[in-house]
C-alpha cells in the first residue's frame, strides 16, 4: 500500500486530510469572528473542492 502524500509545510509534514481538517477549523474561527460573508464564502468552495479531491483519493 502506497504512503499517503504529505506537503512538508514550516517541518511539519501534513496530510490532504490534516490540512482540509486545518482549513475547516479555520473557516470556523472566522465565522466566530464575524468575517465578511464573501470570504467565507470564497472559502467554503475551496474547502468543498479539496473535500472532493480527498474523497477521491480515498476510494
């Protein structure tokens, strides 16, 4: 079985997974902070987009 692929960010080695987890904490934090609607927006079809290409992955 292959290794997962991993993005070595600040010597951090992260998965897809780890980062679409980071980035929907995120997007959480700023709907906490009362962003603007368009940045989360913008955000959300971002995430939804890695989402799907996890889910790919996956299966």
């Amino acid at each position: 079985m292959r290794k997962p692929y991993v993005i070595n960010s600040d010597g951090e080695f992260k998965t897809l997974q780890d980062c679409v987890e980071q980035m929907a904490l995120g997007i959480a934090d700023d709907v906490a902070n009362d962003e603007k609607i368009e940045k989360i927006q913008s955000e959300c079809k971002i995430l939804d987009s890695l989402t799907i290409a996890l889910l790919a992955i996956k299966n």
